[in-house]
C-alpha cells in the first residue's frame, strides 16, 4: 500500500503543471526604457516572447510573418508580442534600423549579455514563449519553418483558455 501512495505522489509531482515565470532582469527597450520583465502586462490576456537576433534569417522570416497577421491576432485574442533581440551590445545599435525597415510593430527589448535567453533556457534562435493570462509560461518553441506561425497562434488560442 504504501509504495502505490509513493508512486501516486511521484506522479501528482512529475505530472503538475510548472509555474515557470519570466525572470526578474531588467532590459532596455529600443527606445532607451528600463523594462523589468516579471512586471510586464497585458490585461489578463497572452503574451508571445519571442527571441531573436538581427543575424538571424530565420528570426527574421518568423517575425516578419507573425508582422502580417497580427492586427488579426490582437483582433481575435488580444495577443502582444515582446520581441527580445540577443544581438551583443556592439550590434544593437543594428536593431532598431531592422525593426524600421520590417515595420514590426511589437515591444523590442534588448539583451545584450544574453542574461534573460540564458534565464528562460533559450539553447537556440529563433525561441518563443506563450504566457497565459497569468503571466505563467505555456509553450515554448525553438526553430522555425514556413508556417510555424500557425502553431504559435493555437497555442496563444489554448492560452487564452488557460
């Protein structure tokens, strides 16, 4: 009896959902304001992180085609997307001339000493999160192909349930 209540409790333990946050770091956005992250908002709503960098072609086609269906998005779910750029602190003044000349229209904060990728386990770019209404961590996804925007959106729909 007593090894199937062990065995239950490891269950309820491995299988809870983990209540993983955005760090507590500081950032600076392209504009040059302090962003704390833990206390970004978005009205009980999902918020997609996504990481990337100005090198980084595939970042650039997953942002670019996130750009073109996100008015639909907010529309529909109320999304905003906080883009992170990696770029090291020699390049970020490479940033806001590629946010410009894409039109993206999402919150861009810089992090230069890679102190936030390293804090959210980002092992490689282009790398998302989704946040349900209570700012916990739902998704996480590393790559991105033709078309992973789809994906993205339904788990920001899931979110939204959340």
């Amino acid at each position: 009896m007593k090894n199937w209540i062990l065995l239950l409790v490891l269950l309820a333990a491995f299988c809870a959902p983990i209540k993983a946050q955005l760090p507590q770091i500081t950032l600076k956005s392209i504009d040059g304001k302090s962003v704390r992250l833990d206390t970004i908002s978005n009205n009980e709503k999902p918020i997609i992180v996504s990481f990337f960098a100005t090198w980084c072609k595939p970042c650039n086609r997953e942002l670019s085609a996130i750009n073109e269906v996100y008015d639909e998005w907010k529309k529909e779910t109320g999304v905003k997307l906080i883009a992170i750029s990696i770029d090291q602190a020699q390049n970020v003044n490479k940033v806001k001339p590629l946010v410009d000349a894409n039109g993206w229209k999402y919150e861009v904060l810089l992090d230069p000493n890679g102190e936030v990728r390293r804090a959210v386990g980002a092992q490689m770019i282009p790398f998302v999160l989704v946040l349900d209404k209570n700012k916990n961590i739902v998704y996480k996804h590393s790559g991105y192909a033709d078309g992973s925007e789809n994906e993205l959106y339904e788990k920001v729909k899931e979110a939204c349930k959340k």
